[in-house]
C-alpha cells in the first residue's frame, strides 16, 4: 500500500494500492519535489469517474509503468470533489496548454509548483491520436533534464496567464454605486434572446451532445416566463424539463439523473449520478411544479428525492457524494436491460401481452435502443390507464435490479453539495405542500451545522464512520462554494420556519466570508479563503460550472440580507458586482445563469413581505406554495422594532396582517393570504 492508505476519500483509497508511489497533496510531496529537484505528476479525477478507473487500470496498476513514474517524478493524487480549488487552478492551466479539459486529469509541475504541460486520459499505447502514457513520460522527463529553462520559461507564462484569468469577464466599474435602474428589461430581453439561441427546440437542452442539465437556464426561463408572460421562454423550459424526466438520464426504474445526455435525446447518459445534479434539477421541477402544476414533475420530484434517501443518505441524515458510472467494470450495467429479461419478470405477474406493453411503454426493444441493449425511457407520457401498470412493472424490475452488482457509493460528505440538497427540500417541501420534505431540511441543516462548523468555522468534507456510528472526521477549510449556498439554504430555511436562528446564521456567515475571501478590490471573492495558502494562485471564479458560481450567489446574499439586516453597504457591493459582470451576462447568458437570473431579480424587483400575527408558520407555507421566485419574508408574532422591515407594524388581536413592500415602501395592510398573493402578482412600477 501507498501513502494513500491514510486518506479519507474514496477515490484516493481507490489508487492506495496502486504500485505509483502516490502522495496526497500536502507538504511531504511538494518538499520532497524541491529537495529532490523533480518535475511534480498532479493527477486529478473522482470516484464516479468512467476513464480515471480505465487510465488506473491501464496505467497505475501496470508495474512497469509504476517504475517509470516513481524514478522521474513525484506523484501526487488529488481527488477534485476535496480540493476543488487545485482542481480549478490546473482545469484552467491544462485548458489553457490543451486547449480543452476533463478527467482524468493529468497536469506536470516544476519542483515549484508551476504548471507546464498537461492533458487529461493518456492510453496505454498510442492510439486515437494520442500518445500513450509512458511515451508522455519519457518526453517529459527529458525534456525537464535538457531543456530546463524553456520549461521554466513556459510554467512562468502559464502562472501569469492563470493570475490574469481571474480579470476574465470583469469589466472596471465606476466608482459611482450603480443604482437599480441601471439594470433594465431590454437587457433581459436580449440575454432572453441568447438563451433561446442556443436552445434545442427539438429535443430541449441547450447546445449539442454532450446535453448537461442547465438547470440555471431553465431556472431563468421559467422566471422570464414568470414576470414577462412569455410562452417561448415557458415551453422550452418545460421541453427541457420533460425530455430529461422522460429520457435515459432519468433513472426510470429507480429515481433520480445521471450526471449529463451524451447525445441529444436524453436517451444514453454518462451513468454517474452526483449529488449536485439531483438538488439542482429537483429546485427547478420545484418551480416548474409552482408554474405548471405537473403531475409528472411531482412524481419525479418525489421518485429523485426517495433515491436519495434510499441510496445517498448517511444514518445521520448528511448526503453522500455519488454512485459510480460503473458496476462489474462495465458502465451502465446496473441500469439496463434486455427484452427477454425484462418479459420474463413481468409476465408472471401480468401475463405476456401486458409485459409487451410495458416494454412498449419504455422503449426496450429486441435488438435494443443503446448498444445492443437497453435504457428505459419514455418516448410520450403514459395514457391514464397506463399508469398502474407502469407503476407495478418498475416495483418488480427494481426488486430484481436490487440483486445486481451495485455500483461503487463515494461516501465522501461535501459542505456545498449538501447544501444545494438541503435548498432543493426546502423548496420541494413547499411546492408539494410536503411535510416530510421540510423534516429533511430541518434534520440535514441540524446535521451539517454539527458535523461541519468547528468553532465559528467551517470545513469542506466529512465521512461516515461505521465504527462511531456518526458523520465526522471533517477536515480541508471550506470554500466558497460550500459556504456561500450554506448561507442560501439558511435563508431558505428561515423564510418558510421564521426561525432568528437561521437569518442570524447566515448573517453570520456571510460576514465571515466577506472578511477571509474578499478579493483585493473587495468587490470579487477568491475560491478559497487568505489563510489556505497552499496553493499557486488563488482562483476567483466567475461563471457557473455544473455547480451555481460561488460569486453569483454571494451576490444574491448580499442583496437579500442587505435588506433583511439594513445593510445598504452589502446591497452596494451587490450591485456593483452585477454592473462588473453585466455584459458577460447578456452575451453569455447560459454561462451566467444564476447572475442572469439575479439581473431579472434587480429588474423585477425584490418584494418586502412582512407578516404580523398566529399560525405565522402555516400561513408562510400557504403564501410560499404560490409560485414567488424572488422575496424576503420576515414574520413576528408581536411588535417587533428589530427589523427594518417589522419596524413601525403594528400587530392587530385576531388577524393575521400582510404588508407587501418595495424598498421599504408599502401597500396598505391587507388581512388574508389571497389579498397578499394578489398584491404580490402586481408588477414593479
């Protein structure tokens, strides 16, 4: 065994008996590297990874090639799930060299620490024009000895270039506070337009395969369609939605998406299932629901959020990461069938011209829909009449799927993943009018707060321990991208609860993360914060990844509690971030979606609700279930001077009164959750 051995993460125990003399990332390898006067093997990947576990295979477990690697160079593996920001900085640096990215990924290092060559899978021998991994190594490895200072030269250009690229997209602003009327429709208009430019009218998604989900665009759709009565913006959100609940990617036996389509019918996925990827898409079925009332979206709403539970829920409530691509080494195998396979379990129970129906229903054939087999899928909504039969048949085949060889669970624990879960409850729990959904929210927050906040701070990756019976072990500081939707999901938590402890929380929060990530502007944050101080260069991500930009959401915080804590500097900082960032916004739409969908907050408006009276908690849900995407809500059972938006109010013995407010400026008093939905419905003068 390597010195993986020690490590918490299932991807790097994965590669601890590999015979590569593999370090973690950490001061023992990047030493050794400077004492040693080696070039440095960063190889990045993650458990659910389909090619990291092919180049392991192929390569890491291959001894002759171990030898290579172990006598030329320092090896660390570094799994991008723990360390995201190394995952970035050399994403950026390979992209940069290469010309495009992915995983496994493969970057080589100077002794310190700079970049100069990379790529992501490397075949054991040369083929698909590319070279095979130990041609890679030798040329390195002599490159390194006898063209040392062209090296050094080319890693010096690199580490600038990724100095440079946290500019990317930032335009200089003014040192004039931007107001809310510098943001405006026709700009909406014309990010609305791009969108729609990119948009598969036929199949739903945007662009071509590889089809991601997109949910921010779909988020944004839905709003736009919301406040401008579009139709175009609303049926290509719900194309979208419906061609992937009803598409390979959707597990159709037993709940819940794999990760991205890799063609354009959403019927073949890359078979992974993330975490991330199921909160994201139930958020948006959560508001598609609101618009459109779905039956279809409800169930799968319900179906995805029971996989979770089912398979990725620690006892303790804390989500676990992913479920591998692949089971027995061939991937998909867990998800697809044949025919006969599929006929024989059925027609016991339902007779053979049934079980033809059934297979009819899903699109399993004889010579098979994806590589002589097949993914279930439906190809139309099933008729009424259709809907037991359907129902009965996927209980049978997952009763016989369950039997199978699983694939692998990273049970790694990640702070951000967790809380993009956590919003995804919250808003399933209001949009179905599900009280078991909001017990979730509540018990997963409860957990987090325990498992991941040591002494006012936070941590990024915790893991389940059999032996204690708990969630624990957590360790690497957090990120922005674990801190800043932790503080959402807060937020969330309080607007339906109206629980103090909640807003102060992310009050709280945020605080610390405009104290430790605060770039030099203070306008931007850095990925990581000031004091993690292991790494290259601190990278400042702008643009959305499969995962919501860190930037983007703190924008929205800032906003939202610059409201709720009157704190107009924090709404100040907001604005600006969003003038900075506008037009990247308009010109690239679906690589800024939630600043996309924050710009159409400024431009609508962000209603000031506040609720004086009993039953406070029921009548939130009651308003909440209407379909609101852009609010704060404070409540008090009494008169209450501690909040800008409670101040003045006074409660009424016997009512429940509603004040719908702008910028602190109110309609009158209204007495009953319709007058207030009706208020609501009103447009911003």
């Amino acid at each position: 065994m390597n010195r993986l051995s020690a490590e918490t993460s299932p991807y790097l125990l994965q590669h601890a008996h590999n015979p590569v003399d593999w370090y973690p990332w950490g001061e023992e390898a990047l030493k050794r590297a400077k004492r040693e006067d080696k070039p440095i093997l960063v190889s990045i990947g993650y458990s659910a990874c389909h090619w990291c576990h092919v180049m392991e295979r192929e390569s890491f477990e291959n001894p002759d090639t171990a030898r290579i690697m172990n006598e030329q160079f320092i090896n660390i593996k570094v799994d991008r799930e723990e360390r995201p920001d190394l995952d970035h900085l050399y994403m950026d640096a390979v992209q940069a060299m290469a010309g495009s990215g992915g995983w496994p990924l493969n970057v080589f290092l100077t002794p310190d620490g700079k970049p100069f060559y990379g790529g992501t899978y490397f075949p054991p021998v040369n083929m698909h024009n590319r070279p095979s991994w130990r041609q890679v190594l030798h040329g390195l490895s002599s490159a390194f000895r006898e063209k040392r200072s062209q090296i050094e030269e080319q890693a010096e250009a690199i580490r600038q270039h990724l100095e440079k690229a946290n500019a990317f997209g930032i335009q200089p602003t003014t040192s004039l506070i931007p107001g809310e009327a510098s943001f405006q429709q026709v700009q909406l208009e014309d990010a609305f337009q791009q969108v729609m430019a990119q948009a598969d009218q036929e199949w739903g998604g945007f662009g071509r395969a590889p089809k991601f989900p997109q949910t921010f665009s779909i988020l944004f759709l839905l709003r736009y369609h919301h406040f401008t009565g579009s139709p175009a913006s609303l049926a290509q959100a719900g194309l979208s939605l419906d061609a992937m609940v009803m598409g390979g990617i959707y597990d159709q036996i037993g709940g819940g998406f794999a990760r991205y389509s890799t063609d354009t019918e959403w019927l073949a996925p890359h078979f992974e299932k993330m975490l991330y990827d199921n909160a994201l898409i139930v958020s948006a079925l959560s508001d598609a629901f609101q618009l459109t009332g779905s039956s279809y979206y409800e169930r799968a709403i319900r179906e995805t959020l029971a996989f979770v539970e089912q398979e990725l829920m620690s006892p303790d409530a804390i989500f676990y990461s992913a479920l591998d691509a692949d089971s027995e080494g061939v991937e998909g195998k867990f998800y697809t069938w044949s025919r006969q396979d599929v006929l024989s379990l059925l027609e016991p129970s339902f007779g053979m011209e049934k079980a033809v129906q059934f297979c009819r229903l899903l699109d399993i054939t004889e010579e098979g829909n994806w590589e002589h087999t097949n993914i279930p899928r439906l190809k139309t909504w099933p008729e009424p009449d259709q809907e037991q039969l359907l129902e009965e048949g996927k209980k049978i085949l997952y009763a016989a799927r369950s039997k199978r060889v699983r694939p692998g669970l990273d049970h790694k624990q990640l702070l951000g993943w967790n809380a993009l879960m956590n919003i995804a409850y919250s808003k399933a729990g209001i949009a179905l009018r599900e009280p078991h959904f909001l017990k979730m929210a509540r018990r997963n927050m409860d957990a987090l707060l325990r498992v991941f906040g040591k002494d006012g701070h936070y941590l990024h990756t915790a893991l389940w321990d059999e032996k204690e019976q708990a969630s624990g072990r957590a360790r690497i500081p957090a990120f922005l991208d674990d801190l800043a939707p932790l503080a959402l999901a807060l937020l969330h938590l309080y607007e339906w609860t109206g629980e103090l402890a909640y807003l102060h929380r992310a009050d709280t929060l945020v605080q610390q993360v405009t104290a430790h990530f605060s770039d030099e502007e203070g306008l931007f944050f850095y990925f990581s914060s000031k004091e993690q101080s292991d790494i290259l260069v601190r990278k400042k991500e702008i643009y959305d990844g499969a995962t919501p930009s860190g930037n983007a959401q703190m924008a929205v915080l800032l906003w939202r509690l610059g409201i709720y804590m009157e704190k107009p500097g924090w709404k100040e900082r907001a604005l600006r971030m969003v003038e900075a960032v506008r037009p990247m916004i308009v010109r690239y739409p679906t690589s800024f979606g939630v600043w996309l969908d924050f710009l159409q907050e400024l431009v609508a408006g962000t209603p000031e609700i506040a609720i004086f009276g009993n039953r406070l908690e029921e009548v939130v849900r009651d308003l909440l279930h209407s379909y609101l995407p852009y609010r704060v809500i404070q409540v008090s059972a009494v008169d209450n001077q501690d909040f800008a938006l409670l101040r003045g109010r006074k409660t009424i013995p016997g009512k429940t009164v509603f004040y719908i407010c702008r910028q602190y400026a109110c309609k009158a008093p209204v007495y009953s959750v319709e007058e207030a939905k009706e208020l609501l419905r009103e447009r911003k003068e």
